[in-house]
C-alpha cells in the first residue's frame, strides 16, 4: 500500500504484442530521472528488466511473478 507522502511511484502497462502480451513496470523515486523498467512476457513466461536503468533490487526488496503453469521468476536483494 502507498502512501500519501510516499516519495516513490510504480506504473503499471499491459500492452499487446505480436508475440503476446507483455506487462511493463515503471518504478522509482519521483523527481529523480533514474528507474527501473521490468518487463513481464506471459507468452515465453520471463521477467526481464532494462539493463540501462536500475536494477529492479534497487527499488524492491522482492519482486515476484507467478504465471498460469505456476512458473515463478524472482528478483530479490542481496542481504
């Protein structure tokens, strides 16, 4: 859950492609222009991220998705 005086932003785009649809996450600290761009294929079951932005770990402690056939990708932060 957000907060108000959160000073952080997540956009979320689903968009349909020729090879299917593909989920696209825009995450990070408003007014700075760095982000992380993380791409989520449903087709091919893969999560992939833009490597010339942050690394999704920069942002979240864990992101996780679980697709239809219980396939999961992870990305998590070094402890």
């Amino acid at each position: 859950m957000l907060q108000k005086n959160n000073k952080c932003f997540v956009t979320v785009v689903l968009m349909e492609f020729k090879i299917g649809k593909r989920l696209i996450v825009y995450a990070g600290e408003k007014g700075k222009k760095q982000k992380t761009q993380i791409f989520v294929d449903t087709e091919i079951k893969r999560v992939a991220f833009d490597q010339k932005d942050l690394h999704p770990s920069d942002i979240f402690s864990k992101l996780e998705a679980t697709f239809s056939d219980n396939t999961r990708n992870i990305f998590e932060k070094n402890k």
